[in-house]
C-alpha cells in the first residue's frame, strides 16, 4: 500500500489572531457562520494575513482541494492500494477513508473541511469518511507505519517520476510526500522525517501536477497499463 502525504498543507481553521479582523469577521458572517469556524483563505483575508507568520505559505485550500481531486481520482486509490493523509500547516493529520468521492466544487469543500475540523471527523451510512487528529508530522508518520518515507522538492536529489516510482515499488508500504503549499520548502519538521528527498524537474510544479504524474508512473508499476 502506497500513502500519499499532502504536508505541510496551506488548509488551517483561521488563527486566534485573526478572528476580530474585519475582512475575516464579514467573510464569515457572509456565509453565516463565527469566524473561528471558517478556513482561513488568502482569497477573502489576505489584508488580515499580512500580519501573520510565514502568511505566504498558508491560506490556500483550493491547493490541497486540486491535490486530493486528483490523488482520488486515480485507478490506484479506487482499488484500494493508495491511502490518503493531509498533513495541515499547525500540526492536524487529515486521514480519508477508502472510496471517498469529495465534492467538485470548492464552496462545497471548504465547508466538508470546516466540518471535519469542528466535529473530528465525517461520518456517511456508518462508515467514516474523513478523520482529523492533531499530530505533528512525525506521529502521522508512525502511525502509518510507513517501511520508506520520500518526499518530492525541487531542492532533493535530481530524479525522474519514473526512477521515484520505481524506488517506492520496491517497498511494502512506502509513503510520498508531497507539498500542500505555493511556495517554499517543507518545514524543518517535515524535512527531518523524510528518508530521501527528489527533485523531478528542474522547473517548480503545481503539487496536483506532481501528484498525477507521480502517481501514474507508480500505478503503471504496480498494476500496469
Ligand atoms: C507549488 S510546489 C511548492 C513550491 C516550491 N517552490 C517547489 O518547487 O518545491 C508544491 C509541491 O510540489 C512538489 N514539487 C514542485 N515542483 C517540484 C519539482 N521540480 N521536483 C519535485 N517536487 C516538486 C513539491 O513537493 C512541492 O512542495
């Protein structure tokens, strides 16, 4: 079983910080809810986020929203032998569940995560679709159990989708790490778990064009054309 890791994700519940920023307090109230229930999004807060730390890399749900589109769209994860985790900016593990089908449209998403972040998790005819747990990265990592942890950056070691692919095969239960953020590296938490690290471009990616080539190359490894 492959897992994919989106990590160090740009997806947060808005911080404490923030809360009485009126930008955040009317986006929120547009929509009929506190703002200590809404996602932070640089698209509705971004005069509020200037004040915050690292604000470039953070409030940018519609990055992790294309990432997970893609990843459950993949003959992989239908078959069962892909497993899915997001890994939030702030320390929360975000695990979905076998045969999820997440919403098309963004609006509808952002309100799945802001659910999922309030309640823990979202349950459908008994069966748990998504789970929400804080752990920092580490933890998630253990509890997956993963044999081999590789993660992708434009700063690893030059490689190929296919040679990455290739690597991860060959382990039992590998996981892929992947960045859930627009700019940057992996935080140096994320960084210190990772085994291998590969660049599989010298061109900067989108994180959902990196996970469908990647996951491609690796399905046509483990279950073929
Ligand atoms: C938008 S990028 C983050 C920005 C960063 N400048 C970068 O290029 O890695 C999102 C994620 O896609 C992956 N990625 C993007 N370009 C890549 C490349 N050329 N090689 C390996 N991974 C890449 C990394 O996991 C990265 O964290």
């Amino acid at each position: 079983l492959l897992t994919l890791i989106i990590a160090d994700a740009a997806l947060e519940t808005v911080p404490e910080s923030l809360r009485d920023h009126t930008a955040v307090r009317r986006s929120a109230a547009s929509r009929g809810k506190r703002s200590d229930e809404v996602l932070l999004d640089r698209s509705y807060h971004h005069a509020a986020m200037l004040r915050l730390k690292d604000h470039s890399r953070r409030g940018r749900p519609d990055l992790v929203h294309f990432a997970l589109l893609e990843a459950a769209a993949t003959p992989l994860y239908s078959e069962d032998r892909l497993r899915i985790c997001v890994h939030m900016f702030g320390g929360k593990a975000i695990f979905m569940g076998e045969q999820v089908r997440l919403p098309r449209s963004y609006l509808r998403f952002v309100g799945l995560m802001e659910q999922l972040l309030q309640e823990g998790k979202v349950v459908s005819g008994g069966r748990r679709l998504l789970e929400s747990v804080d752990m920092d990265f580490g933890g998630l990592v253990d509890r997956i159990g993963a044999s081999s942890v590789v993660g992708l950056s434009r700063s690893g070691r030059p490689s190929g989708f296919e040679a990455v692919a290739e690597d991860l095969a060959s382990e039992e239960d590998a996981a892929l790490v992947v960045g859930g953020f627009p700019r940057g590296h992996f935080t140096a938490e994320t960084a210190s778990c990772l085994d291998q690290v590969f660049s599989v471009n010298r061109r900067p990616l989108e994180a959902h064009v990196v996970i469908a080539r990647a996951l491609y190359e690796y399905e046509t490894q483990v279950l073929g054309k």
